[in-house]
C-alpha cells in the first residue's frame, strides 16, 4: 500500500482540520495562542502524560526528583523505536547489497555460502539465511576497509536506498512522534542517545542528520579498528572483523557504563534486546521513565510480535514476559496505533 | 620541599606585582579594560600563539578553515598533560593503596607476588615492581565490584589522597595554563575530551569537577562490566578484570574511534603514549593543531624525560624521535619553564 493511499484511508475525514497542523513540522500552535505543543504527534493518554510527568518531576529546581542538567541523560535504541525495522533491519539490507562488491574484491568467496546464495538473488532462500550465516554476512561487509571508505559508502547507500513498502527512503522512516519526543527532552536539557544494537558505525553516518544526534551520541555494536600508515606516513585506521561490543540484551547496559559512565534517568525500547538496558535505567533512584513501544498498527506501519501473538520475528523477541515485566516494573506501553496521532512526517 | 618555600624563592620578588592578579583564578583583565586574556597564565610566545591562531582559523566563519560546531572535538591526555604524574601515576598509588582491602577479602594473594611486596611497605622493592607485577595489581584492585561501590571508594580516596612533594591533594596538581586552555576551547565551541592511558572509570569520578569534561567525555582505558541481579532483582554491574581499551599509543585514535566517532581537531599529550593521537589528529585536513607538553621545570614542577636526556622513565618514554617528528609534523612543544607563567592556581 502507497503512503498516499494510507494518508488518505485514515486522513481523509479529517483532511481540512488538519491541513494547516501538517503544512510542515513546526510545533503545532493551540488555537488560544499557547505554547506550541511539543509532543503535537502524540495523542493525550497515559504515554503521553507519563513523559510530561517525567520531565516535569526531573527538571523543576525544588522537587526532591530534580536532576542537574549534566546529569539528564536518555538512551533511546533505534530499530523499531526510532524508525522501522520491518521486515528486515536495513544495516542488514546494506550488508547485503555490499556482498557483490566484497566478492569482486575477494573472489575466493563466490561459491561459498551464505555469499553464494546472496548472490543467486534468490530471495526467499535469502529470507532462510541463518543468525549465524547473517553474522558472517556482516562481519565481511563490515570490514576491511578504511573507516573514511566505509563512511563515504555508508552515506551513498542510505542516501539512496528505499524501503519496498513505503517507496521511501529509510531514512524518511523515522517516527515522527518520537523524533518530537528527542526534540522535547533536549530542549529540557536531556543529552539524548541512540543505544542500538545495530552497528555503531553505520548509525553515526546519519544520526545527527536525521536524528540530531551527533555521532559521539552513538552507542551501537562496535567492531574494532586497527591504526596503521600508508606508504606515505599518513595515519589512519581500519575496520577489523573483531567484535568489541555486542550491544544487544546485557550488552546495552555495559555499553552505556563503558561509553556513557552514568546510568539513564529515561529509556525506550520495543524488543528483548532492551530489556536490560530499561531495567538498569529503571532500577535507578527518583524518577525513571522506561517505555516499550508496541508495534500494532499493521495500515500506518506493522502489526508484529506481540500485536499478533508472536513473541519471535526475525527483528526482535517479544514474549509476554516482557509485558509483564513491563507492568511490574513501571514501564509504559506505547500503542503506535492509540498513541501516536502520525507515524510518519510526509503523512497528511 | 613545600609549596610555600617553591613560591617564596620563584615568586618572591615579583610578589607585589603580580598579587592582584593571583588573588583569584579569575580572568586577568587587561590594565587598557579590554577583555581579559581567557589564557592569562600563558606567556606570550609561539606555543600561545599557535593556539590563537588555531582557534581564530577554525571559528572565523569564512575562513576555508572554518570548522562546524559539531565537528570541534579537542583530545587532551591526562597525566603530565593535565596534572602532575610524576614520580608515579596518581591511579597506580591508588592501586596499591587498595591492595589491603583486596588481600582483607580475598587472602590467598597475602603470601602471593607482587601483592606481598606491596603489604611489605618496602618503598624500594614497591619502586622495583614489574610493569607486569603492576598490570597484576591493576586487574586485582580495579574489578570484583558494583560500578557503584567503585565510583564511591575511588571518590572517597581522591579527596584525600596527596601528593608527597607537594603535600596537596592530586587535584590540586592540574595544570593552570592547561584549565584555561580547556575554558578557552569550550568557549569557543569545542568539546573537550580526556584520552588518557589511565582507567576511565577512575578518572571519571572527578573529571567534571577538576577539569569541567563529563564523564561521557572521558576516553580511557576501560575494563569489561557484568550485568546481574542483586537476590531482589535489582540489575547492576559488576567491574570485570577483562580488558576492552588498552587506550595507549595506537589504542588511542583506536579508541577516539570507538567513542567518538569523529577525528580531533586538536590533541595534546607529552609522550610517546600520546604519539599516534597526535599523528591522527594532525593528519586531517584543514587547521589542525597538536602539542606536546616538555616536562622542563624542576623547581616549579618536574623536569624528566628529554629535559634530563633520558628517553624513559617509569612514567612515560620521551625519545629524541619523538620530538624530531613534531618538527617535521608541525606539533607545538610547550615548554613548562618558558611558556606557562605559573603551574598551578596556588601559586602566588
């Protein structure tokens, strides 16, 4: 389904009401002449109030939850909470699209697996692909080259690359609710950062495009890198297959410790790989705020996991447990089709 | 000798002139009323001017060597950069200082070397440990507890812990011309850095009171963490004797890398440890500027290393080759005797 035709089938009734709020992204003006609304994309209800709360209770000089501004810190993972990861992460469909310019320069790897079957075109054997035949995948996609080359190449492809659904580029795939939710804490002296388990180097190259979060704010699954000189005397560095940093599950609150050194006061997952990093966040003392946002609006966006009873996709685990870890623990459950009044910017 | 007496016979004369301007740390301003000289204890000379200069060529909008907000990232060394590291570093004092507390909850290392030279008090032997010997040390008083309980103990210490020539708190030793330095590039839109050789979770505890850098900005040798659950299950993390950043020589563009992301514009250090920072830094295109701070002041603060014709010593090696490549680099030796006014802010 085109984006047009989803604006349409949801929009439409309401089209001239909300003509002059989606002209642009500017913060919506009350008709009373308030201050505009920050959260504009979210529809009041308890996530809502939960984040208007929170910043109320960590930023108001007096109250016993007030937090020095050096200490306003707030981790968001990316894939499924930032932008779409359905049906597939997109650093997975770069890895993918490099596999024919790695074999060209390694061609010992043509006629073995999983290269070979990436290269067949074969997509529903592409789709079977182990974890494991993945991991190969991206430790050669990822590697060997300068961390300049990858840059650059990382940048063409994301300026490029669409997602087979919307027809957008990935990264016109960012919500829009939560971009207002980055943009809202920042403006109450919350450093916000993307925690992914994603790669930290291919999230940097567009992060503080697309995100305003600058690279140095990007924690991610890192590899390591080799410093070395060309012939020439001039320094620079290589991207090795070595994992330093799996930045999935615990691996979240060790990368905050080790690249942040202080816990969050606010974290927002969607997936078991956040579990940890929203239970440390949480378990610290005042006001915390965790939150889990819930895929189950398949006609904006998709309905997955949880939204149609299956606790595993090949993006994410999703059991109940987590639900109810969530309940137990305070967590707020943001329902993308109750919540958020628009998925997406170019929605109308 | 004390501070007092170092005053007395360096400033003694000199002290009516110069007593309005020592009252405080406060800018001097200049006796014309323009505005006061952000770095007021440099001497006027190249090492001043280069850094002017540098910040003038990067934040001139206009200038093809204008530099974006974003991308200003300065990277300063800590020991014999920032503060006094000789005769020993402040952190290995703190190491050997805690071995009684490891030997009271683990006492099978009692009878174990290095640790029973340390329970010693040997100064002589202690002075003749390994550098192995020290790394063993190191692993054993720097792991085996919560992030927490760390933080606090080496926070307890620091506030205490003095330097035995100066008889003055560790913290009292950074380096006056160096802390302006700091100021004057933040004001200017810079992100000050610490990427140092040390442990980064040491230096965190007190990087943000003494130098003004947040702990997210502390680059340093980092050890593993453990996630776990206390029995009520409240997550933590737990210090691991597992190395992740060895961040000396090439380790330190290494780990600019993996925690910033971005190549500096500026890097200061004063030893080969600091070599390929400054090679990387330097390395990239536009104004670039790098220096080394030459230990050459015996009665103020230290002289060693090359100001003595040794190339190593047990903080640091200092080889003639390292200053003919900041010759042929273009990287600024700053001269503790010549071009700093004073050392540090008690000075009179």
């Amino acid at each position: 389904m085109k984006p047009s035709s989803i604006s349409r089938r949801f929009f439409g009734g309401l089209f001239g009401a909300v003509c002059a709020l989606a002209l642009s992204s500017l913060p919506v003006m009350a008709q009373d002449g308030a201050a505009p609304d920050p959260l504009a994309s979210w529809n009041d209800g308890a996530a809502k109030q939960a984040i208007t709360d929170f910043v109320r209770d960590t930023t108001t000089a007096g109250k016993p939850t007030f937090v020095p501004p050096a200490e306003r810190i707030a981790t968001f993972d990316q894939d499924g909470t930032l932008w779409v990861s359905h049906p597939i992460y997109t650093q997975v469909v770069y890895c993918l699209e490099r596999v024919p310019a790695v074999v060209a320069q390694r061609p010992e790897l043509r006629n073995v697996e999983p290269f070979k079957t990436v290269l067949s075109g074969d997509r529903a054997a592409i789709a079977r692909l182990s974890t494991k035949d993945l991991e190969k995948i991206l430790a050669a996609t990822l590697s060997g080259m300068s961390v300049e080359d990858f840059n650059a190449d990382a940048a063409a492809w994301i300026a490029r690359a669409k997602h087979p659904r919307f027809d957008r580029l990935y990264t016109d795939l960012v919500y829009q609710p939560m971009l207002e939710l980055l943009g809202y804490l920042r403006a109450n002296g919350y450093k916000t950062y993307i925690v992914t388990g994603g790669g930290q180097d291919f999230v940097r190259v567009y992060s503080e495009r697309v995100y305003g979060i600058p690279p140095e704010q990007v924690v991610g699954s890192a590899g390591g890198t080799k410093f070395g000189y060309r012939p020439d005397g001039t320094p620079f560095l290589t991207k090795e297959p070595k994992l330093l940093l799996n930045d999935n599950n615990a691996g979240k609150p060790e990368g905050i410790h080790l690249m942040i050194g202080r816990r969050p006061m606010a974290a927002f997952g969607n997936s078991t790989g956040d579990r940890q990093m929203l239970e440390y966040t949480t378990a610290g003392p005042g006001a915390r705020l965790g939150m889990l946002i819930l895929h189950d609006d398949g006609p904006r966006e998709f309905a997955y996991g949880p939204a149609r009873g299956l606790p595993d996709t090949r993006i994410g685990t999703f059991p109940q447990a987590l639900y109810d870890e969530a309940g137990k623990r305070g967590w707020v459950v943001v329902s993308m089709k109750n919540d958020w009044k628009r998925i997406f910017a170019f929605e109308r």
